[in-house]
C-alpha cells in the first residue's frame, strides 16, 4: 500500500463521515490499485462481490451485447463508489468497469463492506440514497431511449454533460467525449451522433473542437432536446 494510503478514504463520499482513525483502519485493510486508463478492472458478469471506492480518476460502467455492440451506463468519478450491487444480492457482475482515466481505487471485500452497512447506520442511509439515484439516472435513460429520436438525445446528453461541468465555465464542456463514447451512452452509432454535431455547428447552437464542446445557444440546445422535429 502506498504511504499514506490509508488517509485517502475520506475523499469517498460514503465513508465521510467516519472517524479519521476509523479511516485509517479501514484504509489498512483495502488493497489499493492503480489502474490505467483504457484498464478494465471488472469484467461483465464476472463472479466477485469486492467493491471499489475512487480516489483517483474517473470509470466507466459498460455493457455488451453478444454481437458486441458497446452501451455505457453511466461515468463514475472521483469520491464515489462501484461494484456495491454484487456486494449486495451476490449476483454476477451486472456491467463491466473500465477506467476513463489513470486512477487510484481502494478494493474492499465483501463481508467487511457489508458489516460497515449494518455497524454504522449513516453508511447505510446514504448506499440507500446512492441506489435510488442510480435507479432514477437508469429510469431517465431508459424513457429517452424510448421516447426520443437520436437528435434529441445528443441535445439532452449535451444539456447533461454542461450540467455535470465541474469547471465552473457553465457553457463548456472539456474534455468532451469523443463522438463513439457519446454514441455509446445514447444506444446510437458514432457516425448519427457526429451528424447531429455539425448540424448544431451550422446552426450555431455549439461549437465543437477537438476534446470540448462549447454550448452557444442554450435556449435553442434545450429547445431541440425537447421537440420531434430536428428542425
């Protein structure tokens, strides 16, 4: 374990509230990963239950169809958690884990993620909280891809990204994902997504650059997200 690993658990949300010397025993007990980006760190369906907390960079989960058709299911940032689902009901890995970036993950196993749960009531509520805005953020997707015609999806990802923007610039996104990871996000192809790009271009509604995307219009941007017509 790196020096001074162990003091990193209080960047995980879940564990804020802890002791610091509570911290450090749990710290000591974690294996601690450096994982590089494009890394997979679990695989889909794969039969381990240990959880992982960010200390360090950022995540993906992603799933796979038999054909090999990629869908990301959300980003996972520093000072949160993965792999709680299986620790919970045991069940295969639900999705897979690749790292968007070089980061730093704190392992824990099971049994003792679980006895955290029952000992210290806090955790528990806020792994509830945790669950529940996981199950919305699904609910949402799943109703836009229902719903919506891929224009609209593109428009409302971009809406979302410049929300979840920590960089304090409210209209830009950096760095922007490529055009294939959108895609992936949207249950759509690379070459729709890059179509519906250089028309918002056109219309001056976004300009996009290598690695951002600055929204110019947000009114419009919102507009679009909310109509059928691609007009």
């Amino acid at each position: 374990m790196k020096s001074g690993a162990k003091n990193l658990l209080h960047l995980v949300d879940l564990l804020s509230d802890l002791e610091v010397e509570l911290l450090n025993d749990i710290g000591e007990t974690c294996e601690w990963l450096r994982v590089t980006k494009g890394k997979e760190v679990i695989s889909q369906k794969q039969l381990t239950t240990d959880v992982y907390f960010i200390v360090e960079g950022r995540v993906a989960a992603k799933g796979y169809s038999v054909d090999g058709k990629e869908v990301t299911y959300a980003e996972i940032s520093a000072g949160h958690v993965f792999g709680e689902f299986s620790a919970i009901d045991r069940q295969p890995r639900s999705a897979a884990i690749e790292a968007l970036d070089d980061s730093y993950l704190a392992r824990m196993d099971t049994t003792q993620f679980r006895s955290l749960i029952v000992d210290y009531p806090g955790i528990g509520l806020k792994l509830a909280e945790l669950l529940v805005r996981k199950n919305r953020n699904l609910t949402d997707r799943m109703f836009e891809y229902s719903t919506m015609a891929v224009h609209q999806r593109v428009c409302t990802e971009l809406l979302r990204m410049v929300e979840e923007n920590e960089s304090g610039d409210t209209s830009l996104i950096e760095p922007a994902p490529s055009h294939y990871q959108i895609a992936t996000r949207l249950s759509t192809h690379r070459e729709a997504v890059s179509k519906e790009l250089a028309r918002l271009s056109k219309l001056g509604i976004v300009d996009s650059g290598r690695k951002k995307i600055r929204v110019l219009d947000m009114d419009r941007l919102r507009q679009l997200a909310q109509s059928d017509s691609d007009a």
